[in-house]
C-alpha cells in the first residue's frame, strides 16, 4: 500500500476556490511549498537515477528494471498529488519567488505524468511562460512530448524513443532539422549534437533526413 504523504500546506488554504497569485503566499507558506518541492525533487529522480545506473547492466525488460519502474509510477503518483494540490491553488510558482530547483521539480512532475495531466497543464506553462514564471526550455520539453504521443514530429528535438530493431535509444521524428539548433537556442537549449552525445548519439542532420521514415 502506498502511504500519501502529506501535503505542508493547511488544508484551509486548499480548500479556497480560486487560485491565488503569488504575491499572496504569506513567508510560512512559501517555506512549506519548498519544502515539499524538494522532497518532489528529490523522489523525482532518485529512482530514475537508479533505473539508468542499472539498464546499463541488466536487459530492459529484468525483473530489477521493473520494480525500479514500479517505484517509479509509485513516486511519481505522489508527486502529482502535491504538484497539483500547489499550481492548482497558486498557479505556476517561478523562480523568483520558490527557487530554480523547485520551479523546475513543478515541471518534471507535470512532464513524468501521463498524457490527459501534460495536455491539462500544457496551457497553464505556455501562459506562465508568457508571464515570466516558466523556462521556456521547460515549455519546449513539454511540447515536445506532447508532440510525440500525438503521433507529431517535435520541434526541438529533446524526445527519444526506443528503437526494438537496434535495440537502442533514437531521436523521434523531428520537424525542419535544419533549423533545429535555432529553435533550441531561442528557449535556452544546448545544441542538438551536445544534447544527444549525453545518450551516447551523434547528430548529422543530412544522415539524418535520409534515415527518417515517414
């Protein structure tokens, strides 16, 4: 059984209606949702640390592999309901006011999540955005998943996906490579060959218009 941990915010404040701009969380309040974001951050990642240390030994599909993925979902169900229970009071928090570490873990918990949650809040970041309290190298991430799983090409080349026939990572289909680089220096992205070389890729954009299959 998962046990839910619970929020650090009281449940007065959760339970008002509308959601509150920033400038109305009193010092107390700030600190809690800080808190509880760095624990989310920290649950984020540590399984998903663990799960890239250990594909590198064992086969994708061993029994190690799934009960980390397993703590996975279980991690990030929890994490949800705290992401949630926040931006839906507040709206989404910047920098400015929680910090670029928990900032960012509002994003990663939205990104981790399953596809109705990424399309509800997609709206929510592109605005923040516009706003200033949102990296558009968050929003550029999101777009791009949300891209994917819509059967679309991305625009900044930040999604891979698993290729069964080489049994390996590949860059999922991307639209106008040739412009990619632009696109991703405009939201705060590194290069594209210095992105994938993280994944143990390499990018030539001409190979790579010949490769793409419809």
């Amino acid at each position: 059984m998962i046990q839910l941990v619970p929020l650090l915010i009281s449940a007065a404040v959760l339970m008002q209606g509308d959601t509150l701009p920033a400038a109305a969380l009193t010092p107390a309040e700030r600190d809690s949702i800080v808190k509880v974001l760095f624990t989310v951050d920290d649950d984020d990642q540590k399984y998903r640390v663990q799960l890239s240390e250990v594909e590198q030994k064992k086969p994708v599909d061993s029994m190690v592999v799934r009960g980390i993925n397993v703590k996975i979902r279980e991690a990030d169900s929890i994490n949800l309901i705290k992401v949630k229970a926040i931006v839906d009071k507040y709206s989404w928090l910047g920098v400015d006011v929680i910090g670029d570490q928990c900032n960012t873990a509002l994003f990663m918990v939205i990104q981790h999540a399953d596809p109705p949650v990424r399309e509800k809040y997609l709206p929510v970041i592109r605005e923040a955005v516009k706003e200033g309290r949102a990296q558009p190298r968050h929003l550029a991430m999101l777009e791009d998943r949300v891209a994917v799983y819509r059967g679309r090409k991305q625009r900044y080349g930040t999604q891979l996906r698993w290729d069964l026939r080489v049994n390996a990572f590949r860059l999922a289909p991307l639209e106008d490579p040739d412009h990619v680089d632009e696109r991703r220096r405009s939201v705060g992205l590194p290069p594209l060959a210095v992105y994938l070389a993280q994944w143990g890729l390499s990018w030539d954009v001409e190979q790579y218009k010949k490769e793409l299959s419809p």
